[in-house]
C-alpha cells in the first residue's frame, strides 16, 4: 500500500531528526539532569562565546536546508522537503532557534515554527559528533551553500554518513542515507565570524558618544500595523558640524517613498559631549508606571554588520509591550524595535547606516 504524502513527511521529519540529530532540542525548565551536571565554561573571560559555539553566536543568523528523498526507498514517491533555521536570541547560557518548515517555493508552511533550546555545553553531542557514529576523516564539502571543511562521521543507522562543519560546530552540512539526501543550500556568513572580538575603546560607566563622532547618518524604518494593513515611514538622522565638544543632529521624518515629509520639516538638536548630551545616549529609563528590564547582551545581525546589542523589554506610553535592541558599543542608536509579541503590533527596524 503506497503511503499519503502526509505519511511520507513525517516519515521523512522523523528519520532526518533521527539520523542527523535534531538542530534544537525543545525547552525543558523541568528537567532536573540540566541541573545535576556539572557545566564546562562556555565563556571567555571576557564574556564572549567560545568558537566551539560559533553557529549559535549571532541573533538573526539563518540557514536552510533542503532534503531530497530517495525514490527507491519505501513508499515510492520522491519530493523536497526544506527546513530553514533561524537564532532568535542568544541568552548567556543558551540560543533560542526557530525552525521552519518551507514549501517547494521555499516560503514558510502553515505549520507552526519549532523554538527550542540550544545550551551552550562543550560536551553536547551537538557539538562532539552525531551519537553512534565514527568519525571517519577530514574533508572539503562544496553544497549549494558553498565550500565547508567538515568532519565526516559514518557507521549510522541505514548506511548514515554525516559532514559536520569544523568552523561551524553543530552545523550538519550534508547527511545521506538509505531514505535520502539532505544538504545546506543557504547560509549565512559574516565577517565577524573570523574578527576576534575586541574590547571597548571606552570604559564601562563612561560617557560613550562613538555613535555621532564615528557616524555620519542612520535611517530608521518604522512599521505599524492598523486594522491589519502595513504602514511604513522612515526617520533619518544626520551628524552635522561635528567637533570635539559635541555636534548637531538633524532629523527628518520621511515617508514610505523616503521622500521628506513636506509638513514636518526637520528638526535640529545640539548634542554635547558631555552630562548634558546623556539623554541621546541613555537606553530605555524606568519611570513611575514603567518597569524596564534589561534581558541579555547579544550580537546581532543588522544592515550595518553584526553589532553588539543590549536587549531590553518594557511598555510603551501607549501601554504596548515593547522589545528594544539598543547598541551597545554605539550607544543611541535603535537596532530593532517590536512591539507586541514577535512585533505582531509593529516595528522599528535600522534599514541604513553610514
């Protein structure tokens, strides 16, 4: 009897999260074996992440992959099937992914995303080589994502042979099988994956204005949604006459054509370099009927590069719940804004830096 192609996915799901190992494993708070193990470092002195969790370590990064089945194996029929992985957010001890199943034009399903957990322990199979499997040797793996130099691994169940990235621990590359193939197909790379990270020019409790003296202008690009339509403008923000006392900051509201707004003309305000100037520089300040509470650091993936991130979590004047990803290493600038849950109310989000 020919399976349903409903049987025949999770099939599929099933033996690729078998043979490959899952990339997130649900969260379990409850779980008192998290709590019994004595936890190896996963941070340097200086707070950053070891290279062994390299894949996990910026907020945003995303892949895909794509698994092809094999048409002899049981149930007959051959078709694609893609998952795309995203980091959501990076906490001290953990990353938080999405995982994402695609149709064949590689857009999300109606299935609903998985968030899991990933812990940032040396000694999680994740990171040490697929379970039951030998590690083989060493090789140069080219997939539709481009070249990895990958540890294969062999000995699986049903003729398994895995291709995990060395730069990218966790990362299982190509994995084939007696049901299929499935490969990376997108990726996505930074520069700072091979930058060793660097220490703040200035020091912690000290006025920081890098962001007007480094920066000529940034644009902002603001979503709201109202009666479930999309409204978009934009707000740039100019450096202008800028010295070592302070600079002016000229800011234009613009519209969805990035045209500026005719019945609100810019506005200009003096930033001084000193107590003064603090407000520009200053992250969300907790007020009488607000609490602000800062929830982790983080890199994160922006327009601009991966920058340095603190992320912090209150309500709006309009009583919305908010989400604020300020820089951290550029003090004053807005990285990303969501408003409501996965930003279902709104946005901000930085669209150009310069």
């Amino acid at each position: 009897m020919r399976l349903t192609l409903t049987a025949l996915l999770a099939i599929a799901a099933l033996l690729l999260t078998c043979q490959v190992q899952a990339q997130i494993k649900p969260r379990d708070d409850n779980d008192p074996k998290r709590d019994k193990k004595e936890k190896k470092p996963h941070r340097d002195p200086d707070g950053n992440l070891l290279a062994v969790f390299k894949l996990y370590e910026v907020a945003g990064r995303k892949w895909t992959v794509k698994r092809v089945t094999n048409p002899n194996a049981p149930g007959g029929d051959r078709f694609d099937m893609y998952f795309c992985y995203e980091v959501l957010a990076v906490h001290e001890d953990r990353a938080t992914v999405r995982q994402s199943a695609l149709d064949q034009a590689k857009k999300p399903t109606k299935d609903k995303p998985i968030d899991g957990d990933v812990f940032f322990d040396p000694d999680n199979a994740k990171f040490t080589g697929p379970p039951g499997m030998t590690k083989s040797k060493d090789e140069l793996v080219t997939v539709p994502a481009g070249k990895f130099d990958c540890t294969a691994f062999t000995g699986g169940l049903d003729n398994a042979r895995t291709w995990v990235s060395k730069e990218y621990p966790g990362l299982v590359v190509r994995h084939t099988d007696d049901y299929g193939t499935t490969e990376v197909i997108e990726f996505e790379r930074f520069d700072a994956d091979k930058e060793k990270p660097k220490k703040r020019a200035v020091k912690e409790g000290e006025l920081d204005f890098s962001l007007f003296k480094t920066k000529k202008s940034w644009t902002l690009q603001t979503t709201q949604i109202k009666g479930g339509q999309k409204y978009i403008s934009y707000t740039k923000y100019e450096v202008l006459k800028a010295t070592a006392e302070g600079c002016e900051l000229k800011i234009t509201e613009l519209d969805s054509n990035k045209k500026a707004l005719k019945d609100k003309p810019a506005e200009t305000k003096a930033v001084p370099f000193t107590q003064e100037g603090a407000a520009f520089i200053d992250p969300p300040l907790a007020t009488q009927n607000n609490r602000v509470e800062k929830l982790r650091s983080e890199k994160r993936k922006t327009i601009g590069g991966v920058m340095n991130c603190d992320v912090y979590s209150f309500r709006d004047e309009a009583g919305n719940d908010v989400t604020l990803w300020f820089g951290k290493d550029l003090p004053g600038l807005t990285v990303r804004k969501l408003i409501g849950e996965d930003g279902k109310d709104g946005s901000v989000e930085l669209v150009e830096i310069k």
